[in-house]
C-alpha cells in the first residue's frame, strides 16, 4: 500500500492495527497507529475517517482513566459529525461523552448527552443502540436516587433486548434490575431478577456481576452463609476471566472496576467477626484481602524471580515463552478456535511443569499465602507484619507475628486518613517542632494500644499500606506522647504490596544467593543548568523546598542540583566490604541504560545489597511521569528509572 501510494489505505490498516492494540491494552502503540493515521487522514481531507479516529482516541484516553482528554476528542469527533451529518458516528459519540460527563460526577450533561443519542437512535430505528443508551440513562437516575425512574428506564431497554434476543443485553439489565428492587425495599423481588441474570449470564463475562449483587441482597435478607457463598463465586469468577488475560496492562485495567467487590466481602467478614470472633472470619478477611491486593505483583515479581532460576532446562522455559507470544499475536476474531487450542496446550504445559519443577512453578506462579503459611514458613521470631485495608468507609489493621494474629478496625475512613497523612507530611516538611504533639496521635489510631504490646518483641516490623498510607512514613510516627521517639528507633521498618510477597522474597532467596555485597549507583550527572541569580539560590533550598513545588518551579521539567555528598555516602558504605565485593558507578556512569544493561544481563541479583543515591520524583511531578521514578544521569533516551 505504500509503494502504491495508497495513502488512504495505509490509514486504514494504521487505524485497523490501532484497534486491535487498544483491544488487547496496548494502550500506547494504539494511540500511535490512531495518530499516524489521522495525520494522513487530515491531509487527505478524509473527515468521516478523522472523526472516526478522534473518537477512537477520546475512547482510549477514557479507559486510561484520562477524561478530559477523552472529552475534548470526543467534542472534536461531534463537531465534525455535525457538519458531515454522520448521525450514527454522532450517536455513538454522544454515548461515548455521556459516559465521559458521568464518570467525572458531571450528571445534568451525562444525562443530557445519552437523551440527544437516545433520540437520534431511535430516529434511526437502530434498536440496539436505543437500549444501550436507555440503560446509560437508567444509571443516571439511580445515581441521583431516582430510583423509579431509574426502573422504567432499566424496563425499557430490558423490553428491547428481549425482542432483539440480546440474551447478553437481558441477562445484565435483569441484574441492574434486581439491584433498583434492592435500593427500592424489595429484597425478594430483587432475588429473583438476580438469580435469573445469573442463569443467564452462566458463558458470559459479567457473571460476577449477577454474583455481586445477589451476596448484596441474601445479606440484606440476613443470609450470610448464602452472602458469603455468593461473593466467593463473584471474586472466583472475576479472577477466571482475569487469568484468560496475557499482558499485564490488559489484567490491570480488567480489575480497576471489580475491587470494590473485594473490599464489599471484606467488610462483611469485618462485621461478622466483631459477632463470632471464633469462627476465623479475621482470616478469611485477609485471605480476601492478598487475592486483591497481591495478585498482579505476585506474578511479576515471580516473573522475574524465576528468570535467573538454573534448575530448569531453557527450552521449557523459552516453550512458555513461545505460547504467549503465539497468543498476542492472534489478534482478530477469525483466530479465536486457535487462540483456544494454544490455550490447552499452554495449560497442559503448565501442569507438566507444577508435576516436574515444582519449585520453578510456586516461584512463577506464586498464590497469596494463608496466615497459617505466614507463620510456620516465613516470619522469624522477632518479626511481625502489619497488614492496613483503606476502605471507603472504615481502615482495618491486620497483625501477624509467629504466634500472634489479631484483626482491629481503626475507624478510619478514606477521607479522613488522607486529611490526617496530608497533615502529618505537612508538619514533616514544615513544621518539624510539631512533630511530637501531632505524631503521636497518628501513631494512637495506626497502631492501637493492643497492637502496640504485640510489637514489644518485634524487631523487623513489615508494613502493607493501602490508599492514603502509601504516602505516610511510618518512621516519622512518634511513639512517646512526652518525649521526641520514633517508630523507627524501635523496630527496622520494611515496605511491602502484600503480605504474600514476602514469602516470594524468601522463596527467590532460597534460589538465588548473591555472590557480591554492594552495587551503587550515587551522585549522578545531570545535565547543567542555566544559572541566574534564581537557580543559583535553589543550589542552597532546604530538603523540605527540594520536595515540594517550588523545586519544580526554580529548576524546571528536567534540571536537577549534583549531590557530591552521595558520592561520599556511597564510598564510605563500600568501606565494610572488600575491595572486590563492591562496584560504584558514579557521575555520568550512573546512568539509566547502565542499570537497564546489568539488570538485562542479570548481574543486578549478584549483590547482596543495591544502592541508589540520587533524586526521585513522584508521579505527575514532570508532566507525562505516571509512576514514581529515580532520576539517574541523562542517556540517550532520558534518566527517568520506573518499574515498568
């Protein structure tokens, strides 16, 4: 098509490859097929296809959560649709935005963009676009509490669906259905439409949807074993649908909209263990807790724990390779019997592996630990985990010693511990004297006065936080209400996703001994700064003025101060090893494609401990940085080390 200078044509199979990567999560590569193509597009004139890709990458920046963006396309795509007449373009674009407005709490236009599709859908006679936006608008309404209207609406499209035999259609309004019958009082009449959806739904995608909202009800009802049974269903299910995903992108967009059923089952183990604290509902709840928490990390870090692991023949190992490549690659629906045949064998394999090399098959595909696991085969004597769930409307605290285990709800919501970390990051960077009179307090309602005498003998404390508490340092907490003493002169403080992958850490250990001590990487070379008389004075900030937003202002996007004293620091923690047993690289060899070499290699996981001393941002704190980075001396590319 190129060498023809068939320009429309290399548009189409540009925006054809784009959705298929934005179908499978590869979310950049499609953004860059969408783009190529629309520039051709734009100089052809082709405008029905312009708008068709605008709306196409308003859609994506939407499913990366990206809705402003997503709005400003989509009004882009509607202005054209407008002056071409595209009214089906322009309908489907409306709903598109309808759902953008909803998703930013924007209802009166959310509500008003679905009716001006609902119109031009049924003006067209197309069925099952009108049902599509009678169920957006039906959601509106419960939003608002409309709970009436919210059902004729729900009815509404339920009746079209079943004329069209839309039994997927018909299967998810029935549950949305039987959730207004539950806001509306009406428990019984609400069972029975979930129970239908899930008969429906038994092959499809949103039975856990069905599952969900019939545990919501039975607890209403006051079955709780029926409740419980009915969640364990919902999370199992969604965790199938989770499993059939390869890439990693696509496993955590897919659970973005499900965790609030976890936290859901959650609560109600928390509530019926306050009633029967024998039953064990406290473990449970944290077994809950890891399949939500750890799930995806779990099989990353077991990824690369396994890849270094030497008693497995590399053909097995470049055969499990082969498999997901094979499955990416079929990528369109003519393809889905072979994607199903790979699938079995890739799961034959599998098992062939857990018989041959099970130690190989528990590192790469490690599952969340029970508490009785954590006890007899992780934690040491002297060490203790604490475990903090930040639910929307309450934070409960875990803690796990070798002979201890204990469940407390701290009452915290996640409004208010945000309001209380921002406070006590606050009195950090700026106004450290307060330390003591609002460090303590924090301390008091993290760590109850139960679970502070189970810390007695607790040497090394391991901390899983969630929401707001990913924020706080632990280490700041003051544990003296008189005195100035830190949480961290008592105990060595470890950070962790989840409990589960402590057990990860130490299997991969038992594997993979380091044969060195001490890999640096300190004192990067950043590029030079312009100096004026502003610059000159950053060199001279405080830490606190360095972390905070004036940094960013004085320096820039790209311009960071040297740190000689890293250099030093460095140096002088190499001193306790042997010469030979400790590798810095300093100044402009502190670089990222220098960590990303011996990482490729494999070289990293030789040193026992690594080291890097440098500056680090947050995310957003440079625009288009979505993850926390480690900022080394410029390469080729840029400085910016992420995990991924």
């Amino acid at each position: 098509q190129i060498e023809i200078g068939d320009k429309r044509g290399k548009a189409n199979s540009l925006t054809n490859l784009g959705i298929i990567y934005d179908q499978f999560g590869q979310y950049d590569k499609a953004l860059e097929h969408y783009l190529a193509a629309l520039d051709i597009q734009r100089a052809t004139g082709d405008q029905k296809r312009i708008a068709n890709n605008l709306s196409n990458i308003g859609v994506l920046h939407y499913n990366l959560g990206q809705t402003e963006k997503a709005i400003g396309y989509l009004l882009q795509a509607l202005t054209i649709r407008h002056e071409i007449d595209d009214k089906h373009g322009k309908a489907v674009d409306l709903s598109s935005l309808g759902a953008a407005y909803a998703n930013l709490k924007l209802r009166s236009k959310a509500e008003r963009s679905y009716q001006d599709a609902l119109a031009i859908r049924r003006d067209m006679g197309d069925k099952r676009g009108e049902s599509i936006d009678l169920a957006n608008i039906a959601v509106i309404f419960a939003d608002k509490n409309e709970y009436q209207e919210a059902l004729k609406s729900f009815q509404a499209a339920l009746a079209i669906d079943q004329e069209l035999g839309n039994k997927f259609g018909v299967a998810v309004i029935q549950a949305n259905i039987g959730l207004i019958y539950h806001q509306l009082g009406d428990n019984e009449l609400a069972r029975t439409n979930l129970q239908t959806a899930i008969l429906t739904t038994l092959d499809t995608n949103n039975q856990w949807y069905a599952q969900r909202g019939l545990a919501t009800v039975e607890m209403a009802l006051n079955n709780i074993n029926a409740a419980i049974n009915n969640y364990e269903l919902a999370i199992d299910h969604i965790e199938t649908l989770r499993a059939k995903l390869d890439k990693k992108t696509d496993r955590l967009s897919f659970m973005q909209n499900k965790l609030y059923v976890y936290d859901e089952y959650i609560t109600l183990l928390q509530t019926e263990h306050q009633k029967y604290p024998d039953k064990n509902y406290d473990r449970k709840a944290l077994e809950i807790f890891e399949r939500k928490q750890g799930r995806v990390f779990l099989e990353e870090i077991g990824k690369s724990g396994a890849t270094r692991f030497a008693r497995i023949p590399t053909e097995i190992i470049q055969q499990e390779q082969l498999f997901t490549d094979k499955i990416i690659r079929l990528q369109n629906k003519s393809q889905l019997e072979g994607i199903a045949e790979l699938r079995a064998e890739q799961q034959a394999l599998q098992q062939e592996i857990k018989l041959k090399y099970p130690d190989y098959y528990a590192l790469k595909y490690p599952q969340p630990v029970s508490v009785e696991t954590l006890q007899q085969q992780v934690l040491g004597d002297e060490e203790l985990i604490l475990v903090y769930a930040v639910l929307e409307t309450d934070t409960i605290l875990w803690v796990i010693g070798k002979q201890q285990f204990a469940m407390f709800n701290l009452s915290l919501d996640a409004n208010k511990l945000n309001e209380n970390v921002n406070y006590m990051r606050d009195v950090i960077l700026n106004r450290l004297p307060e330390i003591v009179e609002e460090g303590y307090p924090l301390y008091q309602k993290l760590i109850p006065e139960a679970a502070q005498k189970m810390l007695l003998n607790a040497k090394t404390v391991y901390i899983v936080p969630t929401g707001a508490l990913y924020a706080l340092p632990f280490e700041s907490l003051v544990t003296n209400e008189k005195q100035l003493h830190y949480f961290i002169q008592d105990h060595a403080i470890v950070y962790l996703s989840s409990a589960s992958v402590l057990k990860v850490l130490r299997d991969s250990k038992r594997k993979v001994e380091p044969t060195k001590k001490l890999l640096a990487f300190a004192d990067p070379a950043y590029a030079e700064c312009a100096e004026d008389a502003d610059d000159r004075s950053a060199k001279s900030r405080s830490l606190a003025e360095l972390r905070g937003g004036a940094f960013r202002e004085v320096m820039g996007a790209v311009c960071f101060p040297r740190l000689p004293e890293t250099a030093n620091e460095a140096k002088s923690i190499a001193a306790f090893f042997a010469d030979n047993d400790s590798t810095l690289y300093l100044g402009e060899k502190a670089n990222k494609d220098m960590v990303l070499d011996l990482n490729q290699a494999g070289d990293m996981s030789d040193y026992r401990y690594i080291l890097f001393a440098l500056h680090g941002l947050l995310p957003n704190e440079i625009k288009g940085l979505a993850q926390s980075s480690l900022v080394l001396a410029d390469s080729e590319t840029n400085g910016f080390l992420t995990m991924a």
